[in-house]
C-alpha cells in the first residue's frame, strides 16, 4: 500500500450523523461521496459500525491532536487539515496545511473553543510547506508550540514558536531548532523538571534520510530484514528553543530486549511519538503508520529502552492514526483522530475517548467503533 494514498482503508460505513454534520458545518467544497460507498456492492452492504466518539469541532478539519492540561483547562494542539486540492503522491503532499488553530474547553464533554489561527506558514520565515503534528510545553513562564514544517529547501525541520497564553498567537523563531529534523515532535515534562522531545517520522516524514543526524537525500527505507529505524529524543535546553545535547535513537525492544525489523510493520516504529508516565513507568507510543495501530512500550528513563507492550488503539478510518494521551482530573484520556466528518485522509477530525489500565500497568486497547 502506498504512503498516504489510500483514501479510505476500512470498509466502514460513514454514519448518517457524519454526512449531516458535514454538509451542515464543513465549508470546504469536499463531497461527502466517499470511496467506502463506491466500494461496497448493493446486497453486500457490512454492518454499520458506530464511532464510540464524535468530533470535537466540525466547522473544520483537525488532526493529529497532542493534548495538555494548562490553567485547568485541556488544550488542544492539532494540525489544520484543508483542502487544497494538491494532489495525493507518496510523500503525503496532500497533508498541505497551513496554519494551526487551537482548541480547548474545560471538560471532556464540555463545549469546545476553537480559538482562530494561533500560526500561519507565511509567519515562519524559514518555512516553505506542509505544517504538521505540533505540540506545546509551558515554562519560563511562556507557552512553546513546536511544529514540523518543510524549508524552502523541502526538508522537514522543527520549529518553536512562543506566546503569553497557551492559545496564542504564537511568534516564531527565526531558524528551526538546530539539529532537528524529520516530524512530529511531543514534548514531556519529566518529574524533574526536565523536558525531552521525541520525533522523527518515516516515509514522507523523511526519517530514512537520517542516519547518525546526517542528511542524506538518498536515504532510503529499511529493507523486511533490517533492523527497523528508530525514533529520536533530545533533551531541551532551560530555554526551550534548543536542543541540550545530541539527538538519540530510541530502542524499541521485544521482550527478549531485540530490535524489530522492518518486517515486524505492526509493532516497528513509523510516526506519531508520544511519552506519558504513569505510576513511575514511562509510556512511548507511536503509530505503526501502515499497518495503522497505535502501539506503547515502556521503560525505565527518558532516554529507553522501551520494550514493547502492545496495542492502545485499533486502525482508525481513514490512513493515519495519530495520539496523545493526558490526564484529567484523576482520568486517562486518549485523543485520537479518524475521517469520519470527510471519508478522506488528509481531511480528519479530532476525537477523545477515556483509557483504562489494567492492575499490572498494561493498558487496555480502545477500538474506536462498536
Ligand atoms: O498530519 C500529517 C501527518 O499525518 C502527521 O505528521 C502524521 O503523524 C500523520 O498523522
């Protein structure tokens, strides 16, 4: 299957709610025809499967969503998915965004407040294209939100940007993040006070192209037999806008303590990083990306490494599958996103469901329709 290309994976039925919010709320011109329905034969129709979650905001498109609680309020720092109409190529051309909107509200299941556009692509000077998973920190008094973005040379770079209020708007620094590269950066706050910053995408997040934080453009992926590559963590410097130290991999282990090969695509690494802790143990999750699970392995440190403990949450509709996971009042939540206000998977929505742990830590995976 190619990256990012299949519009619509599951033969999954768009629920009539999706299609009557859509038409109602989405001003983005995108037929609500989705390929589910072009594919399923009269008389053949599967059964209707209910989404446990509905979109937190349907007036736009929003994705990947990295969730904070700040001022006892739940923040949310998702991309901006638009319709472009760039066409869809290998490298996820299509996920074109260009601007972040941030939402929040003061409850799960509260009314949820988008606050307009908190960054848009032409403030970043360095910027060329393609704004995607961001995420945000509070310290020094001052919010952070850190975004992967394409120079002009079209490499995938990560850059900060700073405000007063966790909304915004944010003002963003002149250069990207020295030595950053590739996508999705999640930045945790350990108990110590120190912050980390995991990263690092392949496919169309270009993380092949890194080996020992070196370019190559040559880079190519990992053959079925080779050792999977990993994601990165860099310590953050007391300013926040630099890196302390050198980037490092990340090992993901199976519980015999060996790496996955690039065969083992339903528990290898592909995008999506996340860190949370719980009762002292650190949780990394990731997406699978092409074989679309949310995956965790957890550790001793920030640094790993982490062996492999299973799935958070099945394939979601539409082609990526993105998370974070946060606490709120006592409760574990995960935020997740799928298409179901669009069929399209460049065009998704926001969601959030409560996760629960088992008595031994494990956690319990969440099937996003019942
Ligand atoms: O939103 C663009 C990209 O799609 C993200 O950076 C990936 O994690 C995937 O969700």
């Amino acid at each position: 299957m190619n990256n990012y290309m299949k519009t619509v994976k599951f033969h999954l039925v768009v629920t009539a709610t999706a299609a009557v919010l859509l038409s109602s709320a989405c001003n983005t011109g995108q037929s609500t025809h989705t390929e589910q329905n072009d594919s399923t034969a009269a008389g053949m129709q599967p059964p209707k499967k209910e989404p446990i979650s509905q979109p937190l905001v349907s007036d736009i498109y929003t994705a990947d969503p990295s969730a904070h609680v700040f001022n006892d309020r739940i923040y949310i720092y998702p991309s901006h998915d638009t319709a472009t109409g760039t066409p869809e190529n290998d490298n996820g051309d299509h996920f074109n965004m260009m601007d972040y909107h941030i939402l929040s509200m003061d409850s799960v299941g509260g009314k949820v407040t988008d606050h307009g556009v908190a960054l848009h692509i032409k403030d970043i000077p360095w910027a060329g294209r393609q704004l995607w998973a961001p995420d945000a920190a509070f310290a020094n008094n001052t919010y952070y939100l850190y975004f992967p973005v394409k120079d002009k040379q079209d490499v995938f770079r990560i850059g900060v940007a700073t405000s007063s209020k966790p909304e915004g708007p944010f003002v963003a620094e002149k250069e990207p993040i020295k030595g950053s590269y590739s996508i999705d950066p999640a930045v945790f706050k350990d108990d110590d006070g120190s912050f980390y910053m995991y990263f690092g995408g392949i496919w169309g997040g270009q993380l092949q192209r890194w080996n020992n934080n070196r370019y190559d453009s040559a880079g190519k992926l990992r053959q079925p037999g080779e050792e999977a590559i990993l994601p990165r963590v860099a310590k953050l410097s007391k300013d926040m806008k630099h890196f302390d130290g050198p980037v490092k991999e990340i090992k993901i282990v199976d519980k015999d303590g060996r790496l996955f090969t690039e065969k083992d695509n339903d528990k290898r690494f592909f995008e999506a990083s996340w860190m949370h802790k719980h009762n002292g143990k650190y949780y990394f999750s990731y997406s699978t990306g092409d074989t679309h699970y949310i995956v965790y392995a957890t550790g001793d440190n920030p640094y790993g490494p982490f062996t492999y403990q299973g799935v958070i949450l099945n394939p979601v509709e539409g082609w990526t599958n993105h998370q974070s996971i946060a606490e709120v009042n006592g409760k574990t939540f995960l935020f997740y996103h799928d298409v179901q206000l669009s069929g399209k998977t460049h065009l998704r929505n926001v969601k959030v469901t409560e996760l629960h742990y088992n008595e031994d830590g494990t956690i319990q995976p969440v099937t996003a329709y019942k």
